[in-house]
C-alpha cells in the first residue's frame, strides 16, 4: 500500500532556498548574501578560537554522555541567564527566572509558544514586527496562537516606523504578546534608540502586554554584549515580567551545535517552581531532553574568566568586521554614483542589511551577476569582504540603475 501519494510538495524554505540556488551556480565569482551566518575575510566559515580552546578542555575531561536533566545543564543555565540578564539582575537574585535550555534560539521560542498556548489568560495573539524573521510566523501558528503584525519598518525613511509601531501597539486590545527583537533586528537591521525602548517599556506596560524578547544577536550588533542587552534588561528593571529566548548561534559560532535557552521572570521563587514544572511537560514531548556538547562549550567558555575575555574580542572583532564591510559597501556606492540614498547601509545593525531593492531587482543580480540574497532584499553583511566588494557594488549599483 502506498500512504503517501496525496502528499503535495511543500514550498523551498525562503532562506535555505536562497542557499540551494547559489550552490547550484557554477559562476567563480558568485556570492551569497542569504544565509545568516558569519564569514570570515575569506568568505569562509569561522569557529572562533575560544570555542576551539573549549573544546580541547572537554576533550581532555572524557566527559560522560549521559541524557541531561528536561531543563538542561545547570552550569550553562546559569551562566547564559547571567549573560542575558546581567549578575545583579533582581530575578535571577531572588531566585525568581525561571529557565530550561532549549534548542537554540528556535527551541526556545518553540518553547515559549508551546508554554502561551497552554498557559497564557490573555487573548491568545501574538503581535510581530512587520517585517520579522520569517520562522517567527508558524512557531506561534502551528499551536494555534493568531499572529498579527505592527509596524516597524519605514520604506520611505529606510528606517524605523516609530511613530506606526507606537500607534498600532496603542490602538490594539489589552494584554498582548509582543515579539520584540531584542537587538539587530532581522530582516531589517534597525533597533529602536535606548530612548524609544523607555517609551515602549511605558507603552507595553500601559497596556498590560506581555514582552517576548527574541535575542539571537546578543554582541553582534554593537560589538558589546551588555550593550547589546540594553532592551530586555531595562525591562525587567522596570518590572515587566518578560519571556526570553537566547541564542549562541550566532555570538559564540555555535550554528549546529543548537545551544540556546527559554526564560521567563516571574513573581517568586514558588512560582518559579510551578512555571518550570509546566514548562518541562512541553519539552518532555517535544525532544525529551537537550543536546549536550553546545552546552558544555558555553559553560566552559562562560565559566572561564580568560576565554571569557578572549570570546568579548572576538565578538567585537565579528561585529567590527561587519561594520567595516557596511563603511566601505556605503562608500563604494556613492562612489559609483548609484541612484538613491545609502546612508541605511551604514546606520543599519547586526549582521543583515535591508538594501531596499525590488523583488525584480533582487533576481536580476541571481539571474545577471551571481548575487544571492533573499526576495525582500535583505544582505547578510557578512557574507562580504575584501574579495567581493567591489563586485558585489558594481552588481548593485548596475542592477538600480
Ligand atoms: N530569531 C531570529 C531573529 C533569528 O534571526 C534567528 C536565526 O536566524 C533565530 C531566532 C534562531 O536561530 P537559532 O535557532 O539558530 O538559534
């Protein structure tokens, strides 16, 4: 018998499909701008020296593989909570952060929507900015959670819509979940000012929301991982009892590895204890218990004053390679005398850039000049240096033209 011949083929994945399309191109000088993940100078992968260093230290203590507790590893627990939140943060002090490990950034908001859904009084929508990262969209769909969008992006500014996210975040019901990118914000590169979070610490907190932080870039959009916490810890300092979810994928180049966790503050130490038991009883069912090794690189490399130190420099040495490429993309542009305004290429933040060009003119630069880059026309900043800059702007520059 055959059970499966009604099965349609299901759509590529947006992003990953942008990758399959470069592979397939046999040009020398192609260039992928789709994925994010960093390059290095030479447009190859990079594991970053800390992360090698952790792993010889693992290597060395022939650790067991024994399955980890429902909420993971209780040292990278700790430490990454203390990361997000900083040390003196009152909910870790009080013992009153309720946190579980989670498969990276996407398990944890996984989590976070498995854990609304069930558990949520609020209406159950979640509100997105528009634009978000795509994935954002059936993570809270697939259990049953309504999305809508307010708005952040401005076409005609290149920038930030503050004056609509803060009318459309007003006009909406009480007690909302809003999904704020904590910093770096993808696909478009722009983070609301320190300034602006004040406000919309007020605003949220006016309204009764609910802040779901999705922090994926902690240290890739300033260089500075307690800069770049800014958002999230300025709300708990206000009260807000947030929800985050934390990702290593990017800062510590631990794509693969899927180390990440969910958190969520709450009122008290007793609370803490009922949430988390609810909060196993989604994950049990879902993978059981956590990877392990991702874990354990971030537990050393945290747990480790001097790869502690040597990580900090690497992150700022990732995110200052990217802000030289967005320096020298802006300034080969206008040297170009390419049509438009560029000064978001430089102002943007983190690892993407929202270039502002057609659906049209991102597949003539496929079609043309090898350059690949997702439909809305964002670049991955890391994906250029020294070698494809100049072409990758003559590219651009021609297919404005
Ligand atoms: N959130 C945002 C905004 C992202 O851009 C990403 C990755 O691209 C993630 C979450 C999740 O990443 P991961 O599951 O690899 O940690």
């Amino acid at each position: 018998t055959n059970f499966w011949s009604t099965v349609p083929q299901g759509p590529p994945d947006p992003i990953l499909g942008v990758t399959d399309a470069f592979k397939k191109d046999k040009a020398p000088n192609k260039v992928n701008l789709g994925v994010g993940a960093y390059r290095d100078e030479n447009g190859k992968p990079y594991v970053l020296e800390s992360v090698l260093k952790a792993e010889d230290i693992l290597h060395q203590k022939k650790l067991d593989k024994e399955y980890l507790p429902i909420t993971g590893e209780a040292e990278f627990v700790k430490l990454a909570s203390e990361l997000a939140y900083g040390k003196n943060s009152k909910p870790i002090q009080e013992g009153r952060l309720a946190v579980a490990q989670s498969v990276s950034g996407t398990g944890a908001l996984r989590i976070a929507s498995g854990f609304l859904s069930a558990h949520y009084n609020g209406p159950k929508t979640v509100y997105l900015p528009d634009p978000t990262w795509g994935n954002h969209v059936p993570i809270f769909e697939n259990v049953g959670i309504k999305v809508q969008r307010y708005r952040y992006f401005d076409k005609k500014t290149v920038g930030l819509d503050f004056i609509g996210m803060k009318e459309d975040i007003k006009l909406i019901a009480f007690a909302l979940q809003i999904l704020l990118h904590a910093c770096a914000q993808n696909p478009t590169g722009i983070d609301p000012t320190q300034e602006q979070w004040k406000e919309l610490s007020e605003l949220l907190q006016a309204k009764k929301h609910l802040a779901l932080f999705d922090m994926a870039y902690q240290g890739f959009a300033s260089g500075d991982i307690i800069r770049d916490a800014y958002a999230p810890r300025y709300f708990v300092e206000q009260g807000h009892q947030i929800i985050l979810c934390q990702s290593f994928a990017k800062n510590l180049g631990l794509y693969a590895e899927r180390a990440g966790t969910f958190s969520m503050v709450v009122s008290s130490a007793e609370e803490k204890e009922r949430v988390l038991s609810q909060v196993k009883r989604i994950i049990r069912p879902l993978y059981s218990s956590p990877p392990i090794h991702g874990a354990q690189l971030v537990a050393t490399i945290l747990g480790s004053p001097e790869l502690y130190e040597q990580w900090l420099g690497e992150v700022k040495k990732m995110a200052d390679r990217i802000i030289d490429m967005r320096e020298k993309l802006y300034n080969l542009l206008v040297e170009l005398k390419t049509p438009g305004e560029w000064g978001h290429i430089k102002s943007q933040i983190g690892m993407f850039s929202f270039t502002g060009i057609s659906a049209e003119q991102v597949q003539a630069l496929a079609d043309h000049a090898h350059v690949y880059m997702t439909k809305d026309g964002r670049i991955s900043m890391a994906g250029l240096n020294e070698h494809n800059i100049q072409y990758f702007a003559e590219s651009l520059s021609k297919a404005v033209k």
